[in-house]
C-alpha cells in the first residue's frame, strides 16, 4: 500500500496504478523502488536529468524502475491524445537509445527501450492523487520503496550523490 501526504495533509494508503503509453500496467508497491518523476511539458529536460543521475547500480536491475509522469493542464480530446501518445513514444525511443549507450558502457545485455517508462497524466487525475494540482512549472520526484512507502521527495533535481544515498538505503 501507498503512503503519500494529500494536499490537504490527509493520509492516503491506496495503492498508484499507472499505465504508461506503451501500454504497460503496474503499480506503485508492487515489489519494486520505484523512481516516479511528475512533470508538466516545460520540465522534461529536468525529468531527463533525473534519469541521467540515476545510479548505474539501478540501470538493468530489475528491483529498481523510473517513470516520468507526463502531467497535462488541459483536458484532450481523445484524438489529441493518440497525436500525444505517439509524440511521446518517438522521444522515449530516443531516451532508450540514451539508455542502450549506458547499458553498453557497464556491459549490459538489457534493451535500453523496454527500460524507459512514461504515463501521460491528460486530466491532471494522477497529480491529483500524489497531492498535487497541474501547473505549467510542476516538477516533483518521488522515491516510493518496495511496498509503495514514500521515502524522499523533491521538487528540484538532486545531485547525484545525494540521490543515490536514498536509493542505496532501500
């Protein structure tokens, strides 16, 4: 079960179910230290610098994930949010393609690709759930352990040893 503070302070123990735009399920609490990075369109090259500090200790390790949480302001029609969908595929296929040079410098055999995750938010509602209204400048990152508790969160990008000395303790 997930912990998180709501915005009005009220505690919240439900469990964060994400599907992300490659069609993938799974939850916040499901066994993993998940890395969760919610962000409006103006803050993905910070959501990009989160992935970049990420430890190489995480990279290929399948008890740790990142995902970054697309949060819209406006309401899309469904359309709109296939062209959005799409559009954010094609840059995680870049993001992979990041990844792969990393995976290849530390000798990794894993596809970069199929290790990047991204959620589009369109109606605000998983900001919402993590206490948080849609705004144009919204970045928060988020460090949930295995059985979703929170352990740190941020609303800047923190330098590298500070965020690995979190993710290290979990």
């Amino acid at each position: 079960m997930m912990t998180t503070l709501t915005g009005a302070g009220a505690v919240q123990n439900d469990p964060l179910n994400l599907a992300d735009v490659d069609g993938n399920t799974f939850s916040i609490g499901d066994g993993h230290i998940t890395i969760l990075v919610l962000t409006s369109q103006a803050g993905t090259d910070k959501a990009r610098a989160v992935g970049d500090r990420t430890p190489d200790f995480c990279l290929g390790n399948p008890g740790y994930r990142m995902v970054t949480v697309l949060v819209f302001e406006k309401k899309h029609s469904k359309p709109a949010r296939v062209i959005l969908s799409a559009l954010i595929r094609h840059r995680l296929d870049s993001e992979g393609h990041r990844l792969q040079n990393r995976y290849e410098k530390l000798k990794s055999v894993r596809d970069g690709r199929r290790d990047v995750s991204a959620v589009a938010d369109f109606d605000g509602a998983i900001a919402r759930e993590l206490g948080l209204e849609p705004a144009a400048d919204l970045f928060q990152v988020f460090v949930f352990g295995k059985k979703g508790e929170l352990l740190k969160q941020w609303n800047e990008v923190q330098p590298a040893d500070e965020f690995s000395a979190v993710l290290k303790q979990n």
